[in-house]
C-alpha cells in the first residue's frame, strides 16, 4: 500500500513539477513543445497497449471479448465526459463583464487546461489498477510513463493561462488541481481491483482505451498542426521505443 500511495504522489507530483518548469520557461518554442508531447504521447501509447491491453487479454479472468469491451467503454466515456464539461469562468478569477474580448481566449485555455484535467483520473486509474496485478515492476514502468507524460503537459498549461489574464498564484493552484485528480485516480483504480481481481481484465482495458483515446485526440492533432509533423512522429516513435525498451527490461 506504501508504494501505491508513493506512486500516486509521484504521478500527481509530475504535473506540478512540469508547472514548476512551466514558470521559469513561459514560453517554449512551439517546435519544443510539440517534440515534448509528442514523446510523451509515444510512451502513453506504449503504456497503453503493451502495459494495458496485452495484460488485459492475458489475463486468466479475460477474454478478447472483454478487453475490445473495455477499450471501447474508456474511450466513449472520455468522449462523454469531454461533451459533458462546462465552461468554468469563475475558478479562473478573471471578471470576464470587465474584460469582454478575454472570453474566446479563455475559454480555449480552459478547454485545453479541463481535458488535461479529464485525462488525469483515468490516467491515474491506469497507474492504480496495474498494481493489480502481481508484477509491481511492470506497475511502476506504467506509473513512471504516465509521470513523464505529465511533466510537459504541466509545462505546456501555464503559459496560455498566464496569457489570457489568470494570476500566477491562481495558474499554479490549477495546475496542482489537475495533479490531485490523478492521485485520486490512482487510489481508486487501485482499491477497485483490490476488492475483487475479477474486474482487473476490464479495468486494464478500460484505462488503455482512455489512453488511447487522449493520444489520437488530443495530443498527435496538437503536435501535427503547427508544421512539425516530420520531428513530431519521430518524438513519438522514440518516446514508445523507449517505453516498450523499459518495459521488456523490467518485466
């Protein structure tokens, strides 16, 4: 349980450190962001079917059956989800009455900055359920690529929301915001399989295809739309190289 409770930390913290980061490089080159994601989003790949899904079918409770189920339930409640949020003025502490042509603006930011959030639980739900299974070191592969995908993403959220009129103090007590949720993600995905080991194959599934989902998304359209296609597929190429390279050591 101690290690759980230490990887959640570690996977929420990753969004912080990045926002950390975030402050001292506001504005990173366009160029450097889409490499960082797009590696990041190469690893969260890597996690997701070799980490998740494989598992997921291999497991002596699944079945094909359950695993196609369950990628496709992660996705579709994501979408759901993504539909379902409403846009948030109010935690931004910016009077949008006084500053009218702040609206569109912020209101990207925080659609950026609520699918990130989105993302987290499952994500963290990922890190919890994989120590469901017995193999606490393929567990903390899946848990450590998920914190290096957050690392970026914490980098790349403060810059827009400084820009569109939100103070430091409130941009960073977001970001941590976004942090939390992934803690929270972690300790239930991990309860929820410690209560019965039956559900893990569904589990495994329904993480990986919320991971998928977010990849082919979120982060591959973002990464190829700003001219950097070429570096941005070969960031992503490496990142799940890497990722798979760590995996197969340490399985």
């Amino acid at each position: 349980m101690e290690i759980v409770l230490l990887t959640a930390l570690g996977v929420g913290g990753a969004t912080v450190i990045g926002s950390l980061i975030g402050f001292i490089f506001k504005r990173p080159s366009q160029k450097f962001n889409d490499v960082i994601l797009s590696f990041a989003a190469g690893v969260m790949l890597s996690a997701a079917v070799i980490g998740l899904i494989v598992p997921s079918i291999q497991d002596k409770n699944g079945s094909l059956f359950i695993t196609v189920i369950g990628v496709l339930a992660g996705a579709v409640c994501l979408n759901i989800i993504d539909k379902l949020v409403p846009h948030l003025h109010k935690m931004t502490g910016v009077d949008i009455e006084k500053h009218p042509h702040k609206t569109e603006r912020l209101n990207k930011v925080l659609l950026f900055v609520i699918a990130i959030a989105i993302h987290n639980l499952p994500e963290g739900i990922a890190a919890g359920v994989s120590f469901g299974s017995e193999n606490t070191a393929h567990a903390l592969t899946i848990a450590g690529g998920i914190a290096l995908q957050n690392i970026p993403e914490g980098m790349v959220i403060i810059a827009p929301m400084i820009s569109s009129g939100i103070s430091k103090k409130r941009t960073l007590l977001i970001a941590m915001m976004t942090g939390v949720v992934e803690v929270i993600g972690t300790l239930i995905g991990y309860f929820a399989v410690s209560i019965s080991q039956a559900i893990l194959p569904f589990a495994l599934a329904f993480a990986g295809g919320t991971m998928l989902y977010v990849v082919s998304d979120e982060m591959i359209p973002e990464t190829h739309s700003h001219g950097n296609e070429r570096i941005a597929t070969y960031s992503l190429l490496i990142g799940f190289i890497l990722m798979m390279a760590f995996d197969y050591l340490l399985g």
